[in-house]
C-alpha cells in the first residue's frame, strides 16, 4: 500500500522507492548515480519528463542548475568572466560535470557519463528545462510562494489550489 501523500520526508520518500513500496518518484538527477552504485536496486528503473497537461499541450520540466556570479564590487569582473567562459566551455565543464554527476544547462554537449540515467536526463529532460524569468522581487516570490507548494506536497490542499494561491502571492509582488 502506498503511503498517504506528507507521510515522509523527501529522504524517506527515496527509501520507500528503493525499497519497491512507491512506483514513481519525483527526485533529483544526482540520486541515479547512488542508485546504480553497487548493488544498486532490486529492480530496473528508468527517468522520464512528467507527463504533459490533461490539454496535451503542456509539460512541467523543472531544474535546478547552479549558476556563477560575479560581484559589482569585484576589481577583477573582466578576468572572473574569462574564468566563466572558460569553465563553461564543453571540454573543461563536461568531464567535471562526468565526474561527479553534475547536469549542465548546456544543450549542445553531453557529458560522456558512466551513467545512462544521467546521459538521458542530460541528452533528453535538460533541453526541456525553462529557466524562470528573473525579476526583481524574484527572492520574495519563491520564498513567500513556496509553503503553498509545500503545503501541497503534504496534501493540506490540491495542486491547482497551491498554484492558484502562489500566483496571487507572485501577482501582488510584480
């Protein structure tokens, strides 16, 4: 039987995957590299983009990369972007990143990965990804926002009501 929707943290959630009890699991590319690690799981799984919207025409693809900064007050912005270019280039950034499992938001290149969860999600979800648009209250948004959306991962309410109080909370920001 599956747990009720809040039951178990994320960690918990992992656990009860690995150990067969939850079919689909809602996680972050990293945990592909622990889950083929010897011995890896019981059984074959597989990564996949949520399916698209009752309409067909929409899919959620969300990501999480990492991005560099440089400080308005750095004395030395020209040579930390020189340093950014380069590091982002695909024959510095692709073997780092093969290493330690890290998806890139280059779409042009795939990493040569030991694993092919991580090659798919690099290959096939990364392109997929949209990356907010930034505005300036962008941090209050996420973060006045996000307990609607935590509240409804523990199932204190529906998706549609979480997304619907979320954009009232972002609407009052813009």
């Amino acid at each position: 039987m599956t747990p009720d929707v809040g039951a178990y943290d994320w960690e918990g959630q992992a656990a009860l995957f690995a150990a067969g009890r939850i079919a689909i699991l809602h996680d972050e590319s990293w945990r592909a590299t622990v889950w083929d690690a010897d011995p890896g799981l019981p059984f074959e799984y597989d990564v996949a983009m949520a399916p698209a919207g009752e309409d067909g025409s929409t899919r959620t693809a969300m990501g999480n990369f990492g991005y560099a900064t440089i400080s308005e007050e750095s004395p030395n912005k020209e040579a930390a972007w020189e340093f950014v270019k380069w590091f982002a280039e695909a024959d510095v950034i692709n073997p780092y990143a093969a290493r330690i499992g890290l998806q890139t938001v280059r779409v042009d290149s795939v990493p040569p990965y030991n694993n092919p969860h991580l090659e798919k999600i690099q290959a096939e979800l990364v392109p997929a990804v949209q990356p907010p648009q930034i505005h300036v209250n962008w941090a209050e948004m996420v973060r006045t926002m996000w307990p609607e959306v935590e509240r409804a991962y523990r199932g204190e309410q529906s998706g549609e009501e979480a997304m619907a109080k979320a954009g009232e909370i972002i609407t009052g920001l813009i």
